[in-house]
C-alpha cells in the first residue's frame, strides 16, 4: 500500500500545503512530547513499532509494527484521548505528518476516503484482535510457528514480510515472550528440518509440517 494510496488527486492537492515529512533514525524512541494529540502519519518507508512495557519487569510487547503505507495514530483520530502507548523506530524511517483536525475532515466529508480508510481501519483492528488471542489461545511455540507461515503469505497484509530484518528480541516481543524463548524454538524448528537458518535469513523447509503441527487444518 502505498502512501498515498487512500487519498485521490484531488485530496492530494487539498492537503499537499499541510503536509511535512519527517526522518527518523533507528532506536529513536518517537512522539514523547505529545505530537499524536496534534498528527497523524503515514508511513513512506521504513519500520515504526507501537508497543507496551511493564516498568516492573520490563516485559515488552508489541502492539503493532507500521510499515509503507501504515497510518497511526488511528484511535486517537477518532476518539480525541490520549493513547498509552510508546513507539520506536526500528529502522531509518520516513513518514508523512499531517495535521490531525485535516484528516478528521476527510472523515467527515470525504466518501471516497472513507471508502478505503474503515476498510483498512478494520484490518488493523483485527491484527491486533488476533494478536490477543493468540496470546490466550496458543502456546510460544505454536504463535511463533503461526508468525513464520504469515511472513511468508502475500495475501496476509498486515505480516507479509513481517519479520524481515527483525532480531529475535524483536520477533519475541511480537509473540509476547522473552528472546532465548524464540531462539530455543527455532534451534528446535531447525533440528526437525522444517526451517533452515542461513546468514540470519530463515526458510521455511516445509510448510505443510508447520501448518500440521499448530492444527490451523
């Protein structure tokens, strides 16, 4: 998905004197000082993470992980409150900043956008929807498994090529679990001869044991 994608020519020049692009540098920890109450952003390249983290034992979890096309903060669009969440940039990034009241009047007055924008809406609701069942449903193993197959399906949007360039640490805070966990898996994975790991790339040696092994079938 494009950046643009949800925004026909003729929004395009209606918003082109608002908008500014902003660079991010890996590790920056973004949007402490409140620019989400003020912005919303679209993703043009690179990898923007939305996630929790317990001050106690820092346990971390990601909630989202926005990529080209992304558009956050989307609960904060439409309700006004602020949103408990911190984000980091986990590559050089670059997005779009509009003025949020902007985007709210294409809500309001905008059909076409509307067209494209609750659909996609709806698509994060439902990654995130199925990231807490998961968690409740499904073991380590099995939520790693199941992340390893959707990285590698074009028709899943939200994780086609999720996982690229991720560490472990990384990956692990996507299942909701903790570093040598996700290690531990994949050396297991490995042994069976169902995945193989190369230069820090994984290939999936066979989909169908993979599958068999959390019964999505």
């Amino acid at each position: 998905m494009q950046p643009f994608e949800l925004i026909t020519q003729s929004i395009q020049h209606e918003i082109t004197p608002y908008v500014h692009r902003r660079r991010f540098k890996k590790g920056e920890s973004l949007f402490c000082n409140g620019e989400l109450m003020h912005y919303f952003y679209i993703v043009v390249s690179g990898k923007i993470k939305n996630y929790q983290l317990n001050l106690e034992n820092a346990k971390e979890q990601t909630i989202f992980i926005f990529r080209e096309g992304d558009m956050f903060d989307t609960i904060i669009l439409l309700d006004g409150e602020v949103h408990d969440v911190m984000y980091e940039s986990l590559e050089d990034t670059e997005v779009i900043e509009l003025p949020i009241e902007k985007v709210r009047e294409l809500i309001h007055h905008n059909p076409e956008f509307n067209k494209n924008f609750f659909p996609y809406l709806a698509k994060q609701m439902r990654s995130m929807e199925e990231t807490a069942t998961d968690i409740s449903l499904y073991s380590t193993s099995e939520r790693l498994i199941k992340l390893l197959l959707q990285n590698l399906d074009p028709t899943n949007k939200m994780k086609y090529n999720l996982i690229h360039g991720l560490s472990h640490t990384e990956i692990a805070n996507l299942i909701g679990t903790v570093r040598h966990v996700v290690e531990r898996h994949l050396k297991a994975l490995k042994e069976d001869g169902l995945i193989d790991i190369k230069n820090k790339k994984l290939q999936i040696l066979d989909a169908k044991k993979l599958l068999e092994k959390i019964k999505l079938f």
